[in-house]
C-alpha cells in the first residue's frame, strides 16, 4: 500500500488501500507506521553522527 501511494501521487492515504484490496482504514495505520518507523531512522541516524545513546 505504500509503494502504490508513492508512485501516484495523486493517492491519499484513504484512496492507496483500495488501489491494493485493503480496507480503507488500513491507508491509516501504515501512515502512522511509516511516520514512527521514520522517525527511528532519524533518531537513530542523529545518534550515530553526534555519539548519542
């Protein structure tokens, strides 16, 4: 479902579950998924360059 709200951008997180047969609320979860899962990337990438824990 991510990769087919990437590759179109004229999906929203609402429309991209119905483009793969999931249901709409799913569209939801995997952003806020994808939001946290970021989110550790950053932090870990931020730990790593400064020499946090």
């Amino acid at each position: 479902m991510a990769r087919a709200w990437a590759e179109n951008s004229e999906l929203n997180w609402q429309q991209a579950p119905l483009v793969v047969d999931m249901d709409v609320e799913m569209g939801s979860r995997v952003r806020r998924k994808l939001l946290r899962a970021g989110g550790e990337i950053v932090r870990r990438t931020e730990a790593r360059i400064f020499g946090e824990s």
